[in-house]
C-alpha cells in the first residue's frame, strides 16, 4: 500500500476513500493467489485466509470511523454492498492438528509462503498504525505510556472483529 498522510487522514473524507481503495486492490491482487500457483500448499493458502480476513476488517475499521468521524458513509449503497461481498469468510485451511505441524516444503513453496508472509505482515503492521491513529483522534492517549499504547493496539488488532451491516 502506497504512503499515507498519516497527519491528515481524518482531514478529509476522501483520505479514508483513497485507503479503503488502496485495500480493496490488495484484497484483489490476494484473489489472485490459488491451487494453480507454483509453490501453493495449505500453509500458504491459510496465510492468505487469514491475510484476507485481516484487510476485510480493516476496511469495515475504516467505514465504521468514517461514519463516526464525517457523520456519512463514505461510499453509495451499490459501493458498500460490494464491499461487503468482497470476502467471504471459509474454513480454515489447516485443521487445528495441523496448525503446529511441520511441513517439508519445496525451494518454490517456500518463496511463496516468505512473500505471502512479507506482505501479510506489512498489512498487519500498516493496520496497527490505522489503529494508532485513529485512537490518538478520538481519545487523549498522552496519560499512558508507549508501552500500554502498544499492549492495547495489540488488544484490538487481535480481540475485536469490526463489520459492517
């Protein structure tokens, strides 16, 4: 995803457009990736669920507070419908059994588990972020310490599911 004015990102309405836009190619561009991709493997196709449930909540995150903040959604109905087809949520890939398996993975699967983890990780870091902001405009966080900041952005990116209906 393309920088972000940060500082200005509750400015404007269209700042949140822009970044839900940038997300809604990546979710794209993750529809991409499937069995007939060299390297494909369950371990991978359950990074990209789990890829894809991360930015799903993200773009609900970003509706959510640009209602809150403009006091008007930030799309037409016909927009928000498709945003919320844009994914559907599906079994896990890797049964709990599985989860802590060790897999014997080729030199083509593991590039593409190492890129579908790369990217993964830069989305779940640029949501942290999000959350940051987002949290410093609607509630004075100057009384805690970077450490309680960082332990409650963890508390949200983990233990809360933002939707939309």
């Amino acid at each position: 995803m393309s920088r972000v004015p940060w500082k200005n990102l509750v400015q404007h309405q269209s700042q949140f457009i822009h970044l839900d836009e940038q997300i809604r190619m990546k979710q794209f561009d993750l529809s991409a990736y499937n069995y007939a991709v060299e390297g494909w493997t369950k371990v991978a196709a359950q990074e990209i669920l789990e890829h894809q449930r991360i930015l799903y909540k993200m773009r609900c995150y970003i509706h959510i507070n640009c209602c809150n903040i403009f006091g008007q959604p930030m799309m037409s109905k016909n927009e928000f419908e498709n945003m919320k087809l844009s994914f559907r949520d599906t079994d896990n890939f890797l049964s709990e059994n599985e989860e802590d398996e060790t897999f014997n993975l080729t030199p083509s699967e593991i590039s593409l588990l190492y890129e579908i983890c790369k990217d993964k990780t830069n989305s779940v870091n640029f949501f942290k972020k999000l959350l940051s902001v987002l949290l410093d405009f609607f509630h004075d966080l100057t009384m805690i310490t970077p450490k309680e900041r960082n332990q409650m952005i963890e508390i949200i990116f983990k233990r809360c599911n933002f939707i939309v209906e």
